[in-house]
C-alpha cells in the first residue's frame, strides 16, 4: 500500500506536466477592394415645392381639389367669384368694337382726303390730318386689345390652377374666404414627393481629406443607401444630386443634395434620416473585426495573431477608420493572418494556442450583436 501511495503522487505529476494548448478563436484576414461609406445625418425635402396664391382679388366661392391627394400641372384648385372680371371683359370688348368702328371711319376719311388731293381738290393739309386721324385711331384699337388682353387674362386667374405637378397639402381657405393678389398667406402648399431630397452635411476638412487622397466625394454614379428613424434600412437607393460649393463659416460643413426615388411617398419633407454616403475606395485593405482590437495602456490599437506555429503574437495597428462593424487597418497586419476574436483574455504573447477558425454562423450572430449595441442609444 505503502508502494502504491507513494506511485500515485509521481503519477499524477506525470500526467498533468504538461496542459494542453489553450483554444482561442481566431479569423483569417484577406484584403479586399473596400468602399468606405461615413453616416451622416439629414432631413427629407420635397423635389419641388409651390406655394399657391392668388393673383386676383376676390371670394373663394368653391375648393375644387381634395386636400391631401396629388394633382396634376394646370388642374383647378379654387373658384374665385367672376362677376367683375367678366364685366370688365364685356367693358374691354365694348371698347376694342368702338376703337375698330373709329379706326374704320378714319381709313375711309384718309382715303377720300388721298383722292382729293391727288385731284388737288384739297389742301395737303387737310390729308394730313385726316391721316393723323386714322394712325391716332389705329392705335386706339392696340390700346383696347391689350385692355380685352389683360381682362381675359384676369378672369381666367379667377380659377386658380396648380403651378406643378405633386401632392396637395391642407388648404389654408374656405369657401367664401375673401383673397387678395399676391396675398402673404398661401392658400395651399404643393409638394413634388417623387423623387425626394436628402441634404445632409459633410465637414469641409473630410471633403478635403479625401480629395488629397485622389478620391471624389462627389461621384453622381456612386449609390447611397438611407436608414430610417426606426432604424430600418430603406429600400431604395439614392444618389448625390448636388454639393452646395460653399462653406459653412461657423459650421465648416458643406452641404450635399441626395435624391431617392419615392414611388410610395413613404418619405415626407421633414423626416430624420441617416445616410451611408461613400466617401472612396481602398484597394487591398484590411477588414479586421472589432472584437479582435484591443488598446495598451498608452492607447495603441494592438490585436493578438496567431503565427503558422500557433504562437500568440502582438502587432501593433494602424486603424483608418471604422467600417460597419470592422476596422480598417492600413498597418501591421496582412492577408492571411490569423487574428484571436475570442478568448484574449486567456492567452499572452508567445503561448501556444490550439487556434479554431470562427464559423460564419458565429460571425453573423456576433455582427447582429454589434448593430443591436449601435443602435440602443439612437433608439433610446
């Protein structure tokens, strides 16, 4: 017995002398060809927007459109009391038939005076005021078109017509509401929601930044995808229209256009969004997942690799930027490293890992974990 106990120590001993290699997650990196997006924030505006007013006075006898629904360029919007304005168009036809009969009267006048003198009947000066008289009543007849003209022209501005083609907004009169020309209150507002605006805000110095890098932030054929309020992504993707070409002084932004088609009007002028606008592409860059960055105390991106020896290495990064729910590494690590995500806290530089490459499963999972994370305080 005695031999037996004193075996059992030596044993033990001998059988855990040596642990086994710790296991650790890790993924492989490759370089990619990577297009680098920046999230910015912007407001929804309306393609086109008119301000309905009238240009004549008078009672709005009757609402002809439905408040709310879309109308078309030229439809009727308001019916505004005729009664004066046809009278005045009667007055201006009475008053062009008067000046027609007067000029009338006055060729024929010019005429006899023309054939009297060519008979030296009468005096030249006779002929020239007959035909002063018939050029004084050729120009009165002018005066009375332009007068019939400008009747007409009022009386058809008593049915006040949409400027552009959109969606209608509330009206701001009802029947029998006395309007005025030009008036300051618009009587409705009308809003093109098809396509829509995005103007959102860039900062001069990133502009600047990528510029120097031999990128164009304003690329018409790069797309822009939109993120709602809620958080959702929407499902059409947009472009950049416009980059105001000024400089914010107290801001130092620049303003950019985006337009999303809008087929369903699900966006409305004044809604928050949040755009991926692409900023330029990177070729060969490194896509390094969060998780597998840590900070020394001195505040330097470092990640643990595991070498083709399975030992525990250190490198230090250089991180661009972030890009989803990765970073963008420039420096210190390559195509086909193998970076520890998942259990840094059990190893240390120059250990032997057992290393295990994380399955896509696990990656997704971990990635929809990210984005939830992200999202909480926009939510909140």
């Amino acid at each position: 017995m005695a031999t037996l106990f004193a075996a059992l120590p030596a044993s033990a001993q001998q059988q855990g002398g040596e642990q086994p290699p710790t296991a650790v997650t890790v993924v492989t990196l490759e370089a990619t060809e990577t297009t680098l997006t920046s999230t910015l924030p912007g407001r929804v505006a309306a393609s086109g927007v008119a301000e309905v007013r009238p240009q004549v006075n008078g009672i709005i006898n009757e609402r002809l459109f439905t408040e709310g629904a879309s109308v078309d360029k030229g439809d009727a919007l308001y019916q505004i009391d005729a009664a004066t304005y046809e009278a005045t168009r009667a007055s201006a036809e009475a008053s062009l038939a008067q000046a027609e009969a007067q000029l009338s009267s006055a060729q024929r006048d010019a005429e006899r005076q023309q054939d009297l003198r060519d008979r030296n009947v009468t005096s030249q000066q006779t002929l020239d005021d007959a035909l002063a008289a018939r050029d004084v009543a050729a120009a009165a007849v002018k005066v009375a078109e332009a007068n019939l003209l400008s009747a007409n022209i009022e009386l058809e501005r008593t049915v006040i017509r949409a400027p552009l083609a959109g969606t209608a907004g509330l009206s701001a009169v009802t029947q029998g509401a006395l309007v005025t020309s030009g008036q300051g209150t618009a009587l409705t507002t009308i809003r093109q929601l098809d396509p829509v605006y995005v103007d959102v805000t860039q900062s001069a110095a990133e502009i600047l930044r990528w510029r120097r890098a031999g990128q164009e932030v304003e690329d018409s054929e790069a797309t822009v995808s939109l993120t709602l309020a809620d958080g959702s992504t929407y499902e059409h993707t947009g472009k950049l229209a416009a980059a105001e070409p000024y400089v914010n002084e107290q801001t130092g932004v620049v303003v950019l256009r985006l337009e999303f088609p809008n087929p369903d009007q699900f966006l409305l002028p004044g809604m928050y969004v949040r755009v991926e606008m692409p900023q330029g592409r990177i070729e060969n860059a490194i896509l390094v997942p969060q998780e597998g960055v840590t900070r020394d105390r001195r505040g330097r991106p470092m990640a643990m690799v595991v070498n083709a020896d399975n030992v525990v290495e250190t490198r230090q990064l250089t991180v661009q930027r972030d890009q989803g729910n990765d970073w963008v590494v420039t420096e210190g690590l390559g195509s086909g490293d193998r970076i520890v995500v998942a259990g840094l806290q059990k190893i240390a530089p120059g250990q032997t890992v057992a290393p295990e490459e994380r399955s896509a499963d696990a990656a997704s999972e971990q990635a929809q974990v990210s984005a939830g994370d992200a999202a909480a305080p926009a939510n909140e």
